[in-house]
C-alpha cells in the first residue's frame, strides 16, 4: 500500500511541473552566439584569398579549395560527413572569410547535400 501511495505522489507532483522538452521542430530551442552549426564562406573581394590556414587546421580534413590561374579562389568545399565543427577554420582564418552559422539541421538522406560547395571569382 505504501508502494503504491508512493507512486501516486510521484506522479501528482509532476502535473505541476512544466516539461522539460519543446514541441521540436514547431518550438526551437535558442543557440548561443558561441554555437558552431553549418560553415559559411565569403569568397568576395574582402572574403578568403587561398592562404590554406584553415586546410592546415582542420583536424579531420574536411576542408578542399581550387584556385585559378591568378590565384583567386574559385571553389570552396566543406565535407559535412568529415567536418566536427570544431571551429579551427572560422578562428585561424586571417580574413574572417568563414563564420560558423546558427544552422544545425543538417539531416539528408543523399550524401552529396553533406557536401557544401561555394563558388565565386573568375575561373577564366
């Protein structure tokens, strides 16, 4: 009996207490601003000119560019199923040309959307 008053108490004090998850996806949980989601480039004119910094300091190699003949970068890529987030690429990067975004919701079911490719400049 003792049992069982137990329980009951149990679950009559968790009718008051609000529930700790959200109603995902309707309802998303706030990112802080040191969140590190989906890396974004800049291949602008004020944007990544090909150092390779941020290839030296990724950990898991995730991280290919291709230059033209002048040197300016024409392609950009992040391997998403190698990337681990981890920010290297967005903090060593001289020209502040890669910021890490608040995007999160990665899921595909096809590899090749794992697969972040910018394009910019000349290639001529």
């Amino acid at each position: 009996m003792r049992a069982l008053l137990e329980g009951l108490f149990t679950v009559l004090k968790h009718l008051f207490i609000r529930p700790v998850t959200l109603e995902y996806p309707e309802k998303k949980r706030f990112q802080s601003d040191a969140f590190r989601g989906k890396p974004i480039v800049n291949l602008g004119e004020d944007g990544c000119v090909g150092c390779g910094i941020c290839k030296k300091v990724c950990p898991s190699n995730a991280i290919n560019y291709v230059k033209n003949e002048q040197g300016k970068v024409v392609s950009y890529t992040f391997n998403l199923k190698k990337c681990i987030f981890c920010g290297n690429c967005m903090y060593y990067c001289p020209h502040h040309a890669i910021r890490l975004s608040q995007d999160f919701e990665l899921g595909t079911a096809e590899k090749s959307a794992l697969r972040l490719t910018y394009k910019g400049g000349n290639d001529d």
